[in-house]
C-alpha cells in the first residue's frame, strides 16, 4: 500500500545559531544544517493501523510530513499503491487525508465551510461534498456546530472539524499527527473511536503518538523513530516482547537504550 | 486557484480589519477626516482673519494718510509706547506688549513731493504660515504708495493717461494656450496618485498579512499544503485576492469622494466634482483606474512575498510598515516641480504611474509614453508575481 524506503531531510541552520554541548553531541548536526531524518524505512499494508513512536523530536512530524508531501525528502523515495509519490505529489495527495498537530482551521469560516472548502480542493462536486459531510457530520455528531465559526468551537469541535476535513475526500490512507493532545477524555475517546472505524473500514492509518495505551489498543504495527532513524518496525506483539512483562513502555525505552548504545 | 480566491475572499469579508480598511475607512473615516481637517482649517482662518493686532507707530504724523489708514483698518488696533529704538521695539513685539511696531523716518514728509525714496521699518513675528499682518500691510503701502505716486508725477507734469503709461508702461494680455482641464491636470493631477496609489497599497498590506504569514501563524498553511492543489495555484489563488482587496480600497475611495464631493458641492452650490468629471472623460477616467492595476498587482506580489517569508503576524508587519514608507519617495519625486513624464523617467516605477496619471488629467498624455509606462509596469509586476510563485515553492520560505 504504501512504502517508505530511506528517507532523510535535513535543515539549515539559523545564520548565527549556536550549538550547545548535548547538540554538538548529537550525531544528526553536521556542519551548519541539522539533519531531522536521517534513514527511515517502514511500510503500511491495507487495513494496517501504525503507530509511530520517538521522544520528542525524534523526527515524527518530519517523517510525517514528506509522507503526506508537504516536503521534500532530500533521498529516499516513498511510494504509494506502488506510484512514486515524489514524482507525482498532486496524486498522492489526493489519496492521503492528513490531520497535522495543530487542528489548522479557518477561525472564521464554519465547521461546514471548512470542510467543504477542503473537498472543493479535492474537486469534489457539490452534491458529492454536501453527501459527504453529512455522513461525516454524523459519524462525529458535529451537526449542531455545523454553522458555527471554528473561532468559536471548543477544543473537541475543532478537533472534529479538523478530522472530518482530513478525511472528506475519502482517502486511501489516513495520517494522524498526534490527533489526541491536549484533548479532553471525551474528545480523545471520539479520535479514537474514529480510527477504530477507519480500522474496520480497511483504511490504513498511520499516527504519531506518545500514548502507549492508544497504541495497545489501536495498532496492528509499531514503528520508533529515534534520532532520525527507525529504530524498530515490526508487529505489536514483536515490540512488547522486547520486554519481559510485555510492558510497552519498557520496551520502548529497550529500544531507545539499545539505539543510543 | 478560484477556490482558494473565493473562499479567502469570504474569510476577509467577514473579518473587521479588513472590512475598516477595504470598507469603512474609505467611504465613512476617510472623508469624515478630510471634511474635519477642512473645518478646522476653515475655523483658523477664519478666526485668524478676524483677529485684532496691536500696533504702535513711530512719528506718524509725518505720514498721517498712512497713520488713518492703519487706524481705521479693521484688523488693527493702535496702542501707545515709550519705545522708539528699533531692538527695544522688537523686544517689545517678541515679550507681546504690541503685535506691530511701524517706524516711519522722522524726516518723512508725505505731504512733500520730493523725489526720494523713504525705507520704513515694520516689526512683526513673520514666522506664521499665514502672514497676514504682512498681507494687510503690503494692501496699506500699496495703496498709500499708488497715491504719493499720482501727486508725485502730477508735480513732474504727467497726468491723465500719462501716469498709467509711466507706472506701467508694459499691460501684458495673457492668453493662456492651455485648457482649463490642463491648469486643473497640473494642479490636482499628481496628487490624485498620491491619494490613489498608497490606498491601492493600504488595501493590499493588511490582506497579505493576514492571508499568508496569518495563515502561517494559524497552522492552515501546512493543511493546505497537501491539498491536490499547485502551489503555482495556491499563490495565485491569494495573489488575486490580495489584488481585488488593493483595487477595491482605491475604487471604493474615489467613488466615496466623488459622492461625498458631488453631495458637499450640491448643499454648497459649488459643482466643482461635475466640473471635474466632465473635463476628465471617461475613457481618461478608466485609463487612471487601468493604470493602478499593474501597479497593484506590483504591490500584491511585493506584499504577498514578504508576508510569506515571515513567521508571524507581528514579523510581517514589520517588514510591510517601513516598505509603506518607501512606496511615498517616488511619489513624492512625481510632485516635485519640473519632474515631466518623458521616456527616461517612464520607466521608474510608481512615479511613472504618478506622471502619467497627472497627464491623463490634464489630457495631455502621449499615447507612445502611456505604452511604455504600462509596458515596464506590467513587466515588473509579472517579474515580481513570478518571484512570489518561485517563493511560495520554496520550503525555507514556508517553513521556516
């Protein structure tokens, strides 16, 4: 479905920028640019739910953001039902929904113009689009602040609103950077609801997190990204046999002992 | 590219920023601040012509025609003093004892028809814009001087048509070459740009600010990023956005002046927005407004390019608020006297646009020039549109 071979994306630094003593020790600062990925490889089979673990910084968001094309990887090359997405980032994104970490709303347009400006840009038609929302609408139970401005929305609203908006388009795959902080019990509980839907859709996912539990109880696959490089790929049960309680936080802290030996 | 322009067409419009700026600034703020300046202005001119002047005069009984014609003049009001020495005088006039000492020679005889000329000495603050203590006195000694003149040349024999032929021995007959429309073009020409063009730039500034380093700041940027959408698009898509807010600034604000001028005039029996209307034509009338286009689309690009690269709201502001500046020193080298619209200076952007703006009033344009000012701006702006889609591709910019 979708294939992720070696990745890596480096930034400039700031004119002027110093360095301090932990960063001159880390191995991704090399000369005056800061290479945020450095060798990332994984892949996402229909119906697959990936979680994508790393302290912060690690490089998630990055990875996540050559993904779903917003950059550039500088090598590597990622390939989606087996097309080149780097040569042809327009039918990509047609296939991809992404919900970054911020929920990215127009504070002055409605939960309903939000999303339909977003499946106007997908070329959706009007009948289509109106049809969608609806569902979508009810899927999340948003259509009593269908009409409301996003300035106005709670938190949970607007996390809603920025779900249906990645999705409107129905997409092949669905990335999720971290869709659940800062959200209440309630809200996170309806994110989580929906990606057990998309689960159950057969709609592979892949979502950066640092909640264990939602992992356990979400992800066929886990991948750990640390320093700019995977650290691990395989299945959930190979990641919590990494410790002998089964415990997904040790293990993931096996990783990160073992990747920084 | 539609999209994305009618949907940020509809967040500006419901934002009140923009709609002060596009709306309410043009058509109710702007003319409410003209129509006060002109009040205030009308006010202290008024009052001012109103004012009485102390004065004090030094042997004015030599010249006791001058001496009545200062006493009786409305504006002043004689009082008395010790003082006689010219620098006692004008300590006198800076402490505020007297607003005007007059020093008449004591050999002065007006009655006389000696043949000498006599220097008198006015003391007075001359620092005020309006002299008009100077005004009222240059009338006074004009006049007293005319009438010393005609006893003068009657001792010498010369009298009836002979004294006009002395006095004025050449009557210049001037015949002006050039229209009505030419003397208003030249007047009033190069400051309608310097109206037009900085709201063309006002109503650019705050759209482009809010459309793409808002959008940054708000975190929509990177959503829309992955849309299936060009980036070529997107930019263009808000480029024109940026251009309709700029154009709409500038159209709104005439036609609030031209309505507010024609009801003014209306209520106050002066036609003067007819008058102009009807010397401007229309086709010179769309030929101004066709102008701005080019030179908005400049400001758009320029604006929209800028607000990109910064990382917030804030930072773009401060990169846009010293640009604002630089948009007046070729407008103001456009107003500056025997700055003419030639070949040479038709290719300097914005003060071109303001030259030839000024020519379209006057109907005086060259038609080859126009082509050449319309040419270079149109070429500039497609250089610098071209600068912000190469700009709007580029990671460093976009995420930085």
């Amino acid at each position: 479905m979708i294939e992720i071979r070696q990745l890596a994306k480096a930034f400039a630094l700031e004119k002027g920028q110093k360095l301090s003593e932990a960063e001159l020790q880390d191995v991704r600062y090399t000369g005056r640019s800061f290479c945020s990925v450095r060798d990332v490889s994984f892949s996402c089979k229909q119906g697959d739910v990936i979680g994508l673990l790393g302290p912060n910084g690690a490089g998630k968001t990055t990875t996540l953001r050559m993904l779903s094309t917003a950059l550039k990887p500088d090598a590597g090359s990622i390939w989606l039902d087996g097309q080149d997405v780097l040569r042809d980032p327009l039918l990509a994104r047609r296939k991809i929904g992404f919900l970054s970490s911020s929920t990215g709303l127009y504070g002055r347009l409605t939960a309903f113009e939000n999303v339909a400006y977003f499946a106007r840009l997908h070329g959706m038609s009007e009948v289509a689009l109106r049809q969608r929302i609806d569902e979508l609408f009810t899927m999340l139970d948003m259509h009593s602040f269908a009409s409301r401005r996003a300035e106005l929305m709670s938190s949970g609203m607007k996390q809603k609103t920025a779900i249906a908006r990645a999705v409107v388009h129905s997409p092949a795959l669905v990335v999720l950077d971290e869709p659940t902080t800062g959200l209440d019990i309630m809200t996170t509980q309806t994110v989580l609801d929906f990606i057990r839907g998309l689960k159950a859709a057969g709609t592979p996912v892949i979502f950066s997190t640092h909640h264990l539990d939602e992992v356990s109880s979400l992800c066929d696959r886990v991948v750990v990204i640390h320093q700019g490089s995977s650290a691990f790929d395989g299945s959930l049960t190979t990641f919590s046999q990494l410790s002998p309680q089964g415990d997904l936080r040790q293990a993931f802290m096996a990783v990160i002992k073992q990747e920084s030996a | 590219m539609w999209q994305v322009y009618l949907k940020e067409l509809l967040e500006l419009s419901r934002d009140r920023k923009t709609l002060m700026f596009v709306i309410l600034l043009p058509i109710l703020i702007f003319p409410v601040i003209f129509g006060l300046l002109g009040l205030v202005a009308a006010n202290v001119t008024a009052n001012a012509q109103a004012e009485e002047h102390r004065y004090v005069i030094i042997n004015g009984d030599k010249a006791p025609v001058f001496a009545e014609k200062l006493f009786y003049h409305k504006n002043f009001k004689q009082v008395t003093t010790t003082l006689t020495e010219p620098e006692a005088l004008r300590q006198a006039v800076r402490a505020g004892e007297f607003d005007l000492a007059v020093i008449i020679p004591a050999d002065f005889d007006g009655a006389s028809a000696q043949l000498r000329q006599s220097q008198w000495t006015f003391i007075y603050n001359t620092a005020p814009v309006m002299d008009l203590i100077g005004n009222y006195l240059k009338d006074l000694v004009k006049e007293y001087s005319l009438q010393l003149q005609l006893v003068r040349l009657e001792t010498v024999g010369i009298t009836g048509p002979q004294v006009d032929a002395v006095l004025e021995p050449v009557k210049i007959n001037k015949i002006s070459s050039a229209e009505n429309r030419e003397n208003l073009g030249e007047k009033l020409g190069g400051w309608i740009a310097y109206l037009l063009v900085p709201l063309c730039f006002m109503g650019c500034s705050y759209p482009a600010i809010d459309i793409a380093a808002g959008e940054k700041e708000r975190g929509t940027l990177e959503t829309l990023l992955i849309c299936p959408i060009s980036r070529t698009n997107l930019v263009l898509g808000k480029f024109l956005t940026v251009l309709t807010t700029g154009l709409a600034t500038a159209l709104i604000t005439v036609l609030s002046f031209g309505g507010w001028g024609y009801l003014i005039g209306s209520l106050a029996g002066v036609d003067i927005v007819a008058k102009a209307m009807a010397a401007l034509g229309l086709v010179d009338l769309m030929l101004i407004l066709a102008m701005l286009i080019p030179l908005t689309m400049i400001f758009a690009s320029a604006l929209l390019s800028l607000s990109i690269y910064a990382r917030s709201f804030k930072e773009a502001q401060n990169y846009i608020g010293p640009m604002s500046i630089l948009v007046f020193v070729p407008l103001a080298l456009a107003l500056l006297p025997g700055v003419e619209l030639t070949w040479k200076t038709a290719l300097i952007p914005m003060t071109n646009i303001s030259l030839c703006i000024k020519e379209l009033v006057k109907g005086t344009i060259d038609m080859g020039i126009l082509s050449l000012v319309i040419a270079s701006t149109v070429l500039l702006a497609g250089v610098l549109i071209a600068f912000c889609v190469h700009w709007f591709q580029r990671e460093k910019v976009l995420f930085r």
